[in-house]
C-alpha cells in the first residue's frame, strides 16, 4: 500500500537523519574531552604560581568565607580537593569542567543564530584555540570569565518556549553567580539598564509569591559575598575587575592598546604563559572576523555588534587597568563573530552557486581544509610548541609532594 510504503520512507530518513546527527555529536563529544584531558597533569613538569595559590589556598572553607571571589570554581575546587587530596588534576578538572560547558554553551548559541555546519566548525575552532585551552586546562578561575554565554544561551533556549517565571528565575540567578566573578558586574549592570522594560515587563506578569521566592534565593545566594565585602571592603575592587591600587595615568593610556594588539597583532608578553609574542588569533580567524562583523553591520543584527563592542571595550578598559580579567572575558565573543564570518563566506557561496553541487561542494570543502589548517596551527602552538620553551618549564615547575 502506498501509505505503508511512504511511512516506512519516512522512517528510515528520521532514523539516518537521527543517527547521521549522534554520530557528529558523540564525534564532537569525544574531541572536545580529548582537547581538555590529554596530557592535563604531564604536558608540563608541574603546577604554576597561580595554580599553587589555588591548590592550597583557595579550596578551603576559611578562605572562602572571606574571599569568595571566583566561589563556583573555588566550591568545585574545594569538593575536588576533599574526593582527591594528593592529586594536582583535581584543579585543573575544575577548569576543564567549565571550558567544555563553554564550548556546548558556544555551540548552541552559533546553532540558534546560524546552522550546525558553522557551529560545529566555529565550536572546533574555538575549543581548540590556544588561549581557550590555556584557560580551560590550568587551575586558575580564568576559565569563568567565559561566562558571559550563559546569558546569551538562556535568552536564546527560554525564547523558544516563552516561560516568563522560569526566564526571571534562571538569568536571577545567573546573575547572582556572575556577581563572584571580577568585573562581570558592569554587564548586569548595563543589561538591566538597556532591558529595564522587557525586564519590567515580565515582572508585572508574574505573581508576587513567585517574585519573593526568586528574591530569597538570590539573597541567599549573594549573602557570603555581602558579608565578606562588609569585613573586607577591598573586595569590591575585585568584583569590579579593578586593581586594588590606583595605577599610574600614563602607563594605563598605554595599556589601553593592548586587547586589540594582543588580539590581532603581538600576543601578550606572558614568557611562562605563552608561545613568544604571536597573536592570539591567526590570519584566517583574522579574517573571519573582519568578515564576520560586515555580515553583523550588512544583516542587520545590530544587537550582535552592539554586545561585541560594549564587551570589547570593557575588557579594553579593565585589561589596560591591571586587574583580574583576561583576554578571556573578550574571547567567546570574537569567535561568535568568526562564526558569522563562516557563515557569510557560506551563504554568498551557495547563492552565488545555487544549483552547482560540485561548485558548492568544491566551496565547502575549502572552508572545512582551511579550518582545520587553523585548528592544527592553534593545537600545534599549544601542546608542542609552548611546553618546550624554557619560560614555560621554568613557570611550571613546582610538583606537590603530599
């Protein structure tokens, strides 16, 4: 019978669909926990400065009732540090548990906006880039500064589904949790200025049972660090990603250059940390985002660009001051532009070749090779050429001995 027929056509497509789809997602899984674990304790002969400071000071439950700062990677790091006390990977699997929640947050966020062809490959490309796996493989909270995604994919998942009390619940208590991590406050702070409306919006259509149970638990929540900064008020320094001293005015106009030049032109000078002065990002990724922002500005995502920019411009400003935040703070932000790129140079392909399957397989073949081209350069910068520098060595060298 012809429906039988077509039902079981039918099935079989959503089975190899089904199947076609796990195979990429387990393949994806798999490199992304090899990316993060391979080698973790040996790549180098011990543990750095920071990482020290981390291991046997930051997880205790002392420390963290006067200083919380950074306490969901600290809470992980002292959890660890109870299961495996003689072990120098408990801190740095805290991180590596945080890189792979930044790179599935990343990947969601590239496959709401574009397709899964870009958010797999721009999800390669950031997972194996080199300052991702610095962060995401060392004992440092650095690795948290990622967590500006969190927001972005909330947004994205909840709008899907238009859950007005859990949207409020989840992005409340998102942002009380970014509030121990330096310098995240200026984008609630921002985000809740340029969303007051819609913010204002959603609350006088919820009850006002579920607005106090949500209050309470962000009280809860934000309580330690109120009662640490009230013993301690230089913490406040640290939430706000500044230094605790005031630096000098001619030295931070220099420094203001630095995320851009760091980026694009020299990397930092960090000899312990990083491979001489390369850039952070290569000459392809370079490319990808000059693209990336023209297909911003030409699509008219202009919401896109706008939290490049803000977010661009605070890390500018907070790295040139000398406190705790990183180019890290900047990073998933110029990959989600990468991926508009990849996803431009895709879509002026295929219209340029709508109905040429060898011209647009020939197109998506070159883009696959010149990705992993980047992706090999970044790896190789990583795992060969920065352990066997000297700095390096010299930086990691302390090894427990209990």
């Amino acid at each position: 019978m012809p429906e039988v027929r077509i039902m079981k056509e039918i099935s079989r497509n959503l089975i190899a669909k089904f199947s076609l789809r796990s195979i990429f997602i387990i393949i994806g899984l798999g490199v992304l926990v090899f990316l993060l674990l391979f080698r973790l304790t040996d790549l180098l002969p011990g543990l750095s400065p920071a990482e020290v400071t981390t291991r046997y000071f930051g997880p205790s439950y002392h420390y963290l009732l006067h200083n919380p700062i950074n306490a969901p990677y600290q809470l992980l790091a002292y959890g660890l540090a109870r299961l495996m006390p003689h072990s120098m990977q408990a801190i740095r699997l805290v991180s590596a548990f945080f890189g792979a929640a930044t790179v599935m947050l990343f990947f969601y966020i590239v496959r709401c906006w574009f397709n899964p062809t870009v958010a797999l490959l721009s999800g390669l490309m950031f997972a194996s880039s080199t300052w991702f796996l610095r962060s995401a493989r060392q004992g440092t909270p650095d690795v948290l500064l990622f967590g500006l995604l969190l927001f972005i994919a909330i947004n994205l998942w909840l709008r899907r589904f238009h859950h007005r009390r859990l949207f409020i619940a989840l992005m409340g208590l998102a942002a009380c949790f970014s509030l121990y991590i330096p310098g995240l406050i200026w984008f609630l702070i921002i985000a809740a200025v340029w969303k007051r409306h819609l913010i204002k919006t959603v609350l006088q259509l919820i009850k006002l049972r579920i607005i106090l149970i949500i209050s309470v638990a962000g009280a809860v929540i934000v309580a330690p660090l109120l009662w640490a900064t009230a013993n301690n008020y230089k913490l406040v320094w640290s939430i706000l990603g500044l230094p605790s001293r005031v630096p000098a005015l001619l030295p931070t106009l220099k420094h203001l250059t630095d995320v851009p030049l760091n980026l694009f032109v020299r990397g930092p000078y960090q000899p312990g940390f990083w491979v001489g002065r390369s850039p952070v990002l290569d000459v392809f990724e370079v490319a990808l985002v000059v693209f990336g922002i023209y297909a911003y500005w030409l699509n008219r995502h202009l919401t896109h660009l706008f939290s490049l920019l803000i977010v661009f411009l605070i890390t500018t400003v907070l790295v040139s001051l000398g406190g705790p935040v990183t180019l890290s703070l900047v990073l998933p932000f110029i990959y989600l532009s990468i991926a508009s790129g990849l996803a431009y140079l895709f879509n002026d392909w295929f219209s340029t070749f709508p109905r040429n399957p060898i011209a647009r397989g020939v197109g998506v073949t070159l883009v696959v090779l010149v990705v992993c081209t980047s992706c090999f350069y970044q790896l190789d910068r990583y795992f060969i050429a920065w352990p066997h520098t000297p700095p390096a060595k010299a930086t990691f060298s302390y090894r427990p001995t209990s």
